[in-house]
C-alpha cells in the first residue's frame, strides 16, 4: 500500500489544520477528510456514508468525533462507528507522522 505525503512537517499540517477543524485533500482522486483533534490528526473518507455530505465542512468534539453538517450524525475518527449506529462506519486511512512529513496510507 503506497504511503503519500500530505504535508512537508508537522508544523505545517498543524497551520493548515488547527485543532477542532477539518479539511478535504484529493489524494489519487480520493476525497478524504482530514481531521485535528486533541487526539491528534485522523484521515477518513470526506463523504458521510448517510447521505453524502463533505465531512470536512462539519464540526469536531471533545468526544473525539466528527459530526456532519447535514444532520448531525456523529462519527468516532478513531473507529469510523457512527455513534448511534444509523449509518455504517467510515472507512479510515493510517496517518504517520515522520521527520519529513506527515503521511497517509492509501489501499491500492
Ligand atoms: S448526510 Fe451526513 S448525517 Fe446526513
């Protein structure tokens, strides 16, 4: 599986992404939504399984979820489990942070 540099350092992954936001990065024409929590950075897929909203544009919280825009359906970044159980998981991609970048792992 290829690992892909999203950004040149940590710092500036941190810049771009601050914590409790979210952005979308087209990576080998996938959208993945990369999040910034107290926990750390977590990359799933930016579509909401529900009805197809950008996870990106939603909201972060201390429970370490992401909570899409349309309706509010509340998923774990650390599990991709949507916390009622209403939709079917995300699908998550590893994250590694290394002396030159942080990287993400796309299946092949
Ligand atoms: S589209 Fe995300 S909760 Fe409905």
């Amino acid at each position: 599986m290829p690992w892909i540099k999203l950004f040149d350092s940590l710092a500036q992954a941190q810049a771009k992404i601050p914590v409790r936001k979210a952005t979308a990065v087209v990576v080998q024409g996938q959208e993945i939504c990369v999040a910034h929590t107290a926990a750390g950075f977590f990359a799933v897929e930016n579509s909401c399984p529900h009805l197809g909203d950008a996870l990106s544009r939603g909201t972060t919280n201390y429970l370490n979820e992401i909570v899409c825009p349309w309706h509010s359906y509340r998923f774990n970044l650390a599990t991709g489990q949507e916390c009622q159980h209403r939709t079917r998981p995300l699908k998550r991609f590893a994250l590694e942070i290394r002396e030159d970048g942080l990287y993400i792992e796309l299946p092949d």
